[in-house]
C-alpha cells in the first residue's frame, strides 16, 4: 500500500553512503553531496577515509569499520567530518554491514548533521514535554475526527484513558459538551485553515458529575511543511474558576439590583397584607421559587409579645407566591388563616431565636418540620422541595414573623448569599410592615371613635325619608373628621347637618365630636341656622387653629320649607322628579374657625318626592378632574329622584370614589315624603 510522504527525513537530510570491504565508496546519495559537499562523481571510487576523515582520527575510523565488517555489528555514534570546503563538521552516524545476493559484503552509514538532529531531538523532547505536562487538554485529530494523540491533561478532563482515545471519535468521549457544535467547529477549522479561539462550553464532567465547569476550546489546522493537510489540533482550557467568579459577579449584581427594586416595590402602601404580598412577589424567583410571608398573630394586633420560649406560636398567613404552578401552594396557609405551629417546626425555631434556619438539602426527616402536617409534608416532596430557608421579620428588635423559602425548579441549594439577601428583604419588609401594623391599629382606633360618635338615627322622621354613609379614606394615614347629623327638633322639624373637620386622626374625630355635641346643643335651642353656626364658629375658634365646614338644614313638613345655612361647605343638590338636578345657590360664608364672619340663610322648596342630598367633599374632590365637572357628574346620577335611597347613596359612593381617594366622605340622603 502506498502512502503519502512525510517531510521529516527531508528536513534531516539523511544522507546514505556504501563502501566496499576495501572502504571505497560505492554508493553516495544525493542527501550525501548536499551534507558532505562533494558530487557523486567526486565520491564513487575514492577511499572514503581519504576523502572525509581528518588524519588524526583515520586509525580510529578504520578500526570501527574493520569491526563492523568483521562481526555485522552496527555502531551508532558521531565523529568530525572534513567537508569539501574545509570545515569539518560533527555528524551523526549510523552504520551496518550489508551483504548483497552474491555474498559480497558492503559498509552502509547513513548520516544526518549533528547540529540539526540535536536540534530536532530537543524539540521533540520539549514538545513532548509541553503536552505531557501542560494543564491545557490538548488533543491531535485526524481529517475525519478521530483521535491521534492526547495529553494526560485531557484524560483528566474526560475520564477516558489516553490510550482508549486513539482511533475513536471526538463524541464517543465529550459526551458531557455540545460536541455537534464541537464538531461543525472542528470541520470549518479544518475547511478554512483560520483557527477558532476560546470557544466557550460548559458541562457536567464524570470526575465531578453534580457541579457546573465550563472550559475554553480553541482550535488549529495542522499542515506539514509543504502545505499538506494533517488533521487538526484542539486545546482545552479550565476556565471553571473564571466561570464561576463571574457567575457570583453576576449574582452580587442581581442582588444589588433586587435590594434597590426592593427599595421602591417594597412598603408602597401603609397595610400590612399589600406589603406581605410586595416582599413575596419581589422574592419570587430570584430568590425562591415557593415563597411565604407568615406574621405572628400577637404582633399582628399590637398586643404585647411574650418572651419567646419552646412552646408553639400562631401564626396569620399573609402572602403566598409560588414561580410557576405547583401543590407546593397547596402545602401552605392560604393567606388569611390563623395556624398554630409546635415549637419543634423550624418557622417556629426562627421566630423564637429570631436567627435564620437554613436547610440546604431538605431529606425526607426534614419535611415534618417545614410541613404544617403530614399531607402537607408529602405535597412538598411531590413538588420537588429540596432546599428551604426561613429568615426571621424584625423591626426595632421585634420578631414580627417570617419569610419562608423553598426551591424546587431551582437547582441550586440556598447558600450564605442567600440567607444575606433574605434578610436584607425581610428586614426592609419587616420595617414597612410594622409601620403599616401600627398605622392601621391607630387608624383603626380612629375609624372606631368616628364611627362611635356618627348619629344611629332613627329611620322614620315626619315628612322625610333618609338614608346616610360615612365611608373613610382608602390610602391616607388616618381617618379625618367628616360627619353628619339628623337632629329631630320641636315642631316636627328636622336638621340635617354635614361637616368636616380639616385634618384628621383621632384629634379630628375627637374635634368632630365635640362641634356635633355642640350642633346638638343649639339645635335644641331651636335656633335658625345662621345662629347655630355663629356659635358653632365661635366654639372652633378656640379647637387649636381648627377650620371646619359645615352646612346646617331646617326642614319643616309643614311648610315644605328648607332653611338651610353653609360656612364655607360644598352646595347641597336638589332633584325634583321630571326636572334635572340642581347645586342650590346658597350664600357664601367662610368656613368655621375664621371667626368675625357672619353666616345667612337661604331657603329650598321640598315637594313630595323631592331628594336633598349633602354630602362632604371627599365624594367630589380629586387630584386630577376640575370640580365642575365632578360636580356635574354628581348630578347625573340624581336623574330618578324615585330610586330606592339605600341605591342612591351606593350609586353615589361607587360611581365617584375610587380605592385610592384621599379623603373620607359623609353623605346624607333625605325625600320630602
């Protein structure tokens, strides 16, 4: 079979030499001539002695070559050689008796320069080296991909011994690596001639199947000294460590970036529920892919929390979020049910050292401890629940709940990062929700004290028929001081009245309850309404720098006359059935509290059928629509004066409130009957 030239022995010049048993040369290649410098014609039938060995090792030479003759034994050595030009020039020889097929016997030396073989021999010393040696993986292949020789570095890196690469294909052993785009690298390399550096891959080796590496694949095309394609040559660099420092780079960023967004997502409101699902939402999946936010009842409603001690605590589920669908939600409280959990739970342990639990690989003696019982412990390992942290909710040094964690889809366990991160949330989240817990208590407090001092009137007053809501702000800090009032007087008549105190909080709803004792007073002097709110603004000019409007009605069934007096308060509507709604032009007068202003009547006509409506102005005022136009809007929902007034009031309230409106509203209803 014939095959394809190397050009090594071109590179060595190998020359080959015969000589007779009388040392005359018989044979001189041209290898020959190029070393030695003399032509065929100038060598063939000279003594080879004469010609190419210096006098002072003749007898040498002719020793060694008797002796080869002689015995056939070879020899292999290097001895001057006098060039034609001169010089003499250290060779490498090797030498050998050869008999022909009569018997006759010849010398045959082959020679190569010695210079240039040291030189070769150390190059392929020093690059056998390099490649036994070396870190990086190397690996030489052919045309076809199949293995011609690899370093004990790449046997590390694929598990597979040296000698079982040769002769097999590149993805018999990167089983670990994309090896097609390995591959399709390898042949445009290999195509082209145009190397491809650091090609970046990742995988599982079988030296450490459970942890990520990632390596740097560069490859070459090989070509010998005439341009012949040889194969290629590929290089593969761990870069595991690099990998992994900019995986953590890029974890400390997503962090960063997830404690600002916490900053601005986190707290947005002043209730507790809202913030819960806030710290869930922005934890999920980030951080966790199940994520709960539970807080002890007793803090829940401000009550004096006891020392903490092993008994079991109970805890009011707030928020609960999961990443994708799972039954690990089924597993947990839904948000708004009280659970009590021994002290033997590990959201329990948190609460009661107010230090992080962390269990990087849940087994299966764990999940009675993270499970609230037993069916719960076995939805969490059908959800694939294999790592969980919970971190405790502190704010001024009181442990409000917990945050509790899980990871299912996320391979990763929780690691110190981790529980830093949670705590960083918790810890924003457990300030926001302590303000928010204090708020509502105080604002409930409020709501309760407004509430308490809010007329229980009676529903049947001669000649009206009334209906009333009172309906606190959604967002503000705290409750104002809106009310009215129905006062039955002498006569059969009545007094309507609605006011509002500026401010609010239990100073304003203390205040309220003070002008409406005193509204109450008056009014039983049965004095007319400029007079009544004369005194009322004489009372609020001593109530702290108070402003208060107010407007005070007198309806007499008698007359069907509404007198009606307003210190500075939105205009009452009046609709008549048949006839559009109107805004009563009453006179104007400053708002209590101004003092020195005086205050007039104004008189309204109520036929049977007709509705007065009061109202404070929470029911109309917004940030960002002009008053006429609320106004406007206000009476287009009195067009059926003969609707139902229980239906009226809820029409009024939910077709001009919204959730986030920041006032409270009183409104009072009344129908001529």
């Amino acid at each position: 079979m014939r095959t394809r030239p190397t050009g090594l022995l071109d590179m060595l010049s190998v020359a080959a030499v015969a000589l007779d048993t009388e040392g005359r040369i018989v044979f001189w290649s041209p290898q020959a001539e190029e070393l030695f410098g003399y032509t065929s014609e100038e060598a063939l039938g000279t003594h080879a002695a004469r010609l190419l060995v210096h006098p002072e090792h003749l007898k040498s030479v002719v020793s060694l070559f008797t002796d080869v003759l002689e015995t056939g034994r070879g020899w292999a050595g290097a001895f001057p050689v006098r060039h034609k030009d001169g010089s003499s020039r250290l060779t490498e020889f090797r030498t050998m008796r050869l008999l022909d097929d009569l018997g006759d016997v010849y010398a045959l030396g082959i020679a190569a320069d010695h210079t240039l073989l040291q030189r070769v021999e150390t190059d392929l010393a020093l690059c056998e080296r390099l490649i036994n040696q070396s870190p990086i993986g190397l690996a030489l292949l052919d045309s076809d991909l199949c293995y011609l020789l690899v370093n004990p570095a790449l046997e590390r890196i694929d598990g597979v011994p040296a000698e079982q690469h040769i002769g097999r294909r590149l993805r018999e052993t990167l089983l670990f690596l994309d090896v097609t785009t390995v591959e399709a690298a390898l042949r445009q390399v290999l195509a082209t001639g145009t190397p491809l550096l650091d090609q970046y891959h990742v995988g599982n080796p079988p030296a450490d199947p459970d942890n990520e590496h990632a390596w740097s694949l560069s490859f070459y095309r090989l070509e010998d000294p005439n341009g012949r394609i040889l194969g290629a040559a590929a290089s593969v660099v761990d870069v595991t460590e690099r990998h992994r420092a900019a995986g953590e780079a890029d974890r400390a960023r997503r962090r960063l970036a997830l404690i600002a967004d916490a900053s601005t997502r986190i707290g947005t409101t002043l209730e507790v529920e809202q913030t819960a699902h806030e710290l869930a939402e922005i934890a999920t999946p980030v951080l966790a892919d199940v994520v709960a936010v539970d807080v002890l009842d007793a803090a829940l409603s401000c009550r004096r929390m006891r020392k903490p001690d092993n008994g079991p605590e109970l805890f009011r589920a707030l928020a609960l979020r999961a990443s994708h669908p799972t039954v690990a939600l089924r597993a947990a409280d839904p948000p708004g049910d009280l659970a009590a959990y021994d002290g033997d739970r590990l959201v329990t342990l948190c609460v009661h050292t107010a230090r992080p639990v962390l269990v990087r690989h849940v087994s299966d003696n764990d999940l009675p401890r993270i499970a609230r019982n037993a069916e719960a412990g076995d939805l969490l390992a059908r959800a694939g629940v294999h790592s969980y942290l919970a971190v405790p909710l502190i704010a001024h040094g009181e442990v409000l709940g917990a945050l509790d964690l899980k990871r299912t889809r996320n391979p990763l366990p929780f690691d110190d990062d981790d529980v830093v991160l949670a705590s960083e949330l918790a810890g924003r989240a457990a300030v926001a929700i302590d303000n928010a817990r204090w708020f509502q208590s105080v604002r409930n407090t409020a709501l309760t004290l407004q509430r308490s001092l809010l007329p229980e009137h009676s529903p049947r007053h001669t000649g009206l028929e009334l209906a009333s809501r009172y309906q606190p702000a959604q967002t503000t800090s705290e409750v104002g001081g809106d009310w009215y009032d129905v006062i039955p007087l002498t006569g059969d008549k009545t007094a309507l009245v609605v006011g509002d105190v500026m401010g609010n909080g239990i100073d304003a709803a203390a205040t309220m309850g003070r002008l409406r004792t005193a509204t109450c007073a008056y009014a039983d002097l049965d004095l007319p309404p400029e007079a009544v709110l004369q005194h009322l603004d004489k009372i609020t000019c001593d109530l702290e720098h108070y402003i208060v409007t107010c407007l005070y009605a007198v309806y007499d069934p008698a007359t069907g006359q509404c007198t009606i007096a307003n210190a500075g308060h939105m205009p009452p509507a009046l609709a008549r059935p048949g006839r559009e709604a109107v805004l009563l032009d009453l006179p104007p007068a400053a708002p209590l509290g101004v003092g020195g202003v005086p205050f007039e009547t104004g008189t309204a006509e109520l036929n049977p059928g007709d509705l007065l409506v009061l109202y404070t102005d929470g029911l109309v005022e917004t940030r960002h629509h002009a008053i006429d136009d609320r106004l406007n809007t206000l009476l287009g929902f009195l067009d059926q004066p003969g609707r139902p007034l229980e239906q009226t009031c809820d029409l009024l309230l939910h077709g001009l409130r919204h959730p986030e409106d920041h006032d409270d509203v009183a409104l009072l209803v009344a129908r001529a009957l």
